[in-house]
C-alpha cells in the first residue's frame, strides 16, 4: 500500500456511538470526537447527526482531507457503500453513504464493515505493524471485536477478504448453541456467538439469573437490574462473585469454541481481538485461557502456528482502520488512471 499525503476524515459508527477524527498518513489520529447515537433514533435523524459530525471532522482538517473512510457496524457492501440488515443499527438498512455523501463532500468516500477494518487497520498500522518490527510478517490477519455486538474481519496479503457481496467476517453470527434454549440474536437466529459473549449478552445474561440461588448470593443482586453491565459483571467476577465468575467462564468457552472455527476456515497466523469484553478478559488474564480452549480444538500442529493478541489500537482501532481503507482506495483510483 502505498501513502498518500495529507489527512483522511474518517468515522467509526457502531450501536452506540459515533466516533469521528482525522488521522494521518502514519495512522496517527490527529484529533477526534465523539456522540451518542440518539435514543429510538429514525433513519434522518440518525443520517443528520452522523453527517454533522462528520463536517465538523471536515473543517478540522482545514482543506487537507484526501478521502472520507467510515466504518460502520453491520454488513456493508463495499462497492456501493450499502448497509444490508445491520443488527445494531436497523434503520440504516439499504442506506448507501457513499452515493448519499459523496457529490456534497467533494472527495472519495469508502465504506466498510467496521470490524472489517478494524482487520485492516491492524493489518497496517497495529499488531501487524509490530510483527513485522520484530521480523513476523503476518500474511493472514483474524480480527474478532467483542463490543455491544461481535464482528469479525480478515485480511489476507494486504487485502481486504469481504466475500461475494462484501458480507464476509459475520463471525458473531456464527451458531454455537443449537439447542431449544439457545438464546434468540438480534440477527434473527438463535444461539448465535453474538447471544453468548457480547458485552450486551453478558448484562443480560448477568439480568436473567439473579432470580436464581447463584444470583441471589451475588453482589449484583444489590444493584437494580437496568445499570447491570457487563463491566459490572467483569469486576464482579475480579472480586470472587461466584455468578460472575461463571458468566465470564461461559463467555471465555464460547469465544474459545468460536476462534478454533475460525482458525479451521481460514488459517491465520494472526488473531487478534478487540472491544469491550476483550479488557474485561485481559483485566482477569483469560486471553491465554481462550488460547488453551482454541489450540486444544485445533486438528493439527500446523494450524497452532498462529500469534494470538489483543488490538494494539484499542477503541481506535475502527478509525485508522477506516483511514486505511481510504489509502487502499486512492491507490486503486491511482492505478486506474
């Protein structure tokens, strides 16, 4: 990939909030902010926020934006910039922010998976920018966010891996409890990874089982049922709450189920993961856990040969990743003219 002068505007929209900064050539975010998404929020006023404050990020960058890069939760198709039934954002369903934004803003606007590019970025700027230090160079890249919602995103020599509709990496969705009582997504199916160890998953799961003989000697019996997060079930559990503590043991097997999956489909020699619940688990020393449960499921010695991190970007991992979607861009409009 080669670099492109100036600064890219780029944008990070997931079920929660709206991040947007401008970051360098170097993946260096130079300045960034952020807004809630609006409560019970219709499309327009959804679009009306977003686009606000992606003006503001414009002016911020005083004329020396190159590109726009947005990363959003949800599949995206990246061709046209479309959202197709994203979980966690359904009124952006069939909204194309390339083709609504580009003519106005007067520059290229690149749309990705938000997970997705959080691979990419990754990829360029992150762990695979210290394996390649330390002589490591990774050639294909997994990236697993454990946020309110799970999203996975791959990157293969450099390149984005999105599949035929730019719908790949949908790892959240993956079934692994396909029993009766398997726990209904928000996708529409049932026992998803997304049902069992997002961070909205464990708050609910943390909700349901207070009415049991467990969650009646827990710590968070004392708490009103609407502030339980899954924070709160992470510290708890770090205090010795019984309850917690087996709450954070399912999530680290479901996780640990997941990955050895994903490293039978695509063979990575590096894994990382990113989110919320991702430094819960560092905070408790599970990563190596998650690790055991992964090589101890694997088929074979050569499928173990993989590097396993969490993101070296933290929460910005989806704005540099966006920033480098937007340099892959520009070399593509580059070589084509």
């Amino acid at each position: 990939m080669s670099i492109k002068p100036g600064l890219a505007v780029t944008m990070d929209w997931g079920g929660t909030w709206i991040r947007v900064a401008t970051v360098n050539s170097a993946g260096q975010i130079i300045w960034q902010d952020r807004h809630p998404n609006p409560r019970n929020a219709t499309q327009p006023q959804l679009v009306a926020v977003a686009k606000t404050m992606l003006d503001m990020a414009i002016v911020q960058s005083r004329g020396r934006t190159h590109g726009v890069g947005i990363a959003v939760a949800g599949p995206v198709d990246t061709a046209t910039g479309t959202l197709h039934e994203p979980p966690n954002l359904r009124p952006l369903d069939g909204v194309s922010f390339k083709y609504l934004w580009e003519d106005t803003l007067g520059c290229p606007v690149y749309v990705g998976n938000d997970a997705t590019l959080a691979a990419l970025g990754e990829f360029y700027y992150g762990a695979g920018q210290e394996g390649r230090r330390q002589g490591a160079i990774p050639r294909t890249l997994i990236y697993m966010t454990i946020s309110t919602g799970i999203g996975g995103g791959i990157v293969d020599r450099g390149q984005m891996f999105v599949g035929a509709g730019g719908l790949a990496g949908e790892v959240g969705h993956m079934t692994i409890d396909y029993t009766p009582s398997a726990p209904p997504c928000l996708c529409g199916n049932r026992g998803c990874l997304e049902a069992l160890a997002s961070g909205t998953a464990i708050a609910r799961i943390a909700r349901e089982r207070l009415g049991t003989s467990s969650g009646r000697a827990s710590t968070l019996s004392n708490l009103a049922p609407s502030i339980i997060t899954s924070e709160t079930v992470f510290r708890a559990a770090s205090a010795g709450d019984a309850m917690c503590r087996e709450i954070v043991e399912d999530t680290v097997r479901a996780l640990g189920v997941s990955l050895a999956n994903v490293l039978h489909l695509y063979n990575p020699d590096m894994v990382v993961l990113g989110g919320g619940v991702t430094v819960g688990l560092q905070n408790l020393n599970l990563i190596e856990k998650i690790r055991a449960i992964i090589d101890a499921r694997a088929m074979s010695l050569r499928h173990k040969d993989y590097v396993l991190s969490a993101s070296s970007l933290g929460d910005s991992v989806g704005l540099i990743g966006a920033a480098a979607m937007v340099q892959q861009g520009l070399d593509s409009l580059g070589n084509s003219t």
